[in-house]
C-alpha cells in the first residue's frame, strides 16, 4: 500500500511517498496524489530530512526502492556513494559504471541522463554530480535548489558556474 506526506522543508516542499517502508519517491514542489499518511516509516523520513536540514548528514538512510531501469538504478546506487558534503563528476560515475559493467567506456550524458530520472531527491544525491569543467549542471528540483543543497552541505561554490 502506498502513503504519502508532505515534507515543508526550507527549500520547498517535497512530497515522500513510501510503500511497505520503503521510500519509492522524495519529489520537490509536485502536490499529493494520495490522502496524507503520517505513517511511523515516514515520519522516520521526515527526521532524516530534518537532520539534513540542519545541515548534518543523518545516522541512518531509509529503505529506498526507486523504480528504473538497471543502468538508472546502478547510476542511482552510484550517486548514493557519494559522501554528505563532496561531489563527484558525471565521467567519474561513468568511468565507474563501465568498469562495475565490464565495458570499456560509458558516456557522461548517459549518466546525466539517469540522474534526471532520479525519484528520490536528497537521499539518492544527485545534486552532488557536477560537470568536470566546473559547471553544475542542472538539476531538476532547479538550478537555484541545487545551489542551496551544495552550499548546506558545506561546498565551496566559488569553483562552480551554470
């Protein structure tokens, strides 16, 4: 069964929608589909969410199940290694990938690519894949929101640009 609630966070709300305590979606500014729920796994959700924005990195991340495709939930589970205030790059998550997949290369787009799709914001990290040149990228919370996750994490923007 799923459930769904409404975290009012400073960035924005994010609609967590969970089903059999897992967290399947973490999505900024989109409204409830479903009744609000404040189940004992979501309300979990909403401390993680909590500590994060208070600008530490919680003990502990929930159950997560996104829905995608294997080369998405590789990248997603990629993204998730990257620890609470560094970043890494879109070719270093490729080279990555390509290496876990035993093929010789694997584009940056491709990974861009996964990380557009990416259901659960926050906890599965894509705000921090950035461009090797120093270019953020975007971000589809926007560009502004990914800004502010970098910078509550503690990074150093001046070495980034749009």
């Amino acid at each position: 069964m799923q459930t769904q609630l409404i975290y009012h966070s400073p960035l924005g709300n994010i609609r967590l929608t969970a089903e059999d305590n897992a967290l399947t979606e973490a999505a900024f500014d989109v409204p409830a589909t479903l009744p609000q729920s404040p189940t004992p796994f979501l309300e979990s959700v909403c401390r993680c969410l909590d500590t994060y924005f208070n600008g530490k990195a919680p003990e502990t991340t929930p159950l997560l199940r996104p829905a995608g495709t294997p080369f998405q939930l590789r990248i997603w589970r990629l993204a998730q290694q990257i620890p609470f205030g560094c970043t890494a790059t879109y070719g270093m998550l490729a080279q990555e990938a390509a290496r876990e997949m035993g093929i010789p290369k694997m584009s940056a787009q491709a990974v861009g690519g996964a990380m557009k799709r990416n259901p659960i914001a926050i906890f599965i990290p894509c705000h921090r894949v950035v461009g090797a040149n120093g270019k953020l990228g975007g971000y589809f919370g926007n560009d502004r929101r990914k800004i502010d996750l970098l910078t509550l994490e503690g990074q150093d923007m001046r070495g980034f640009r749009f």
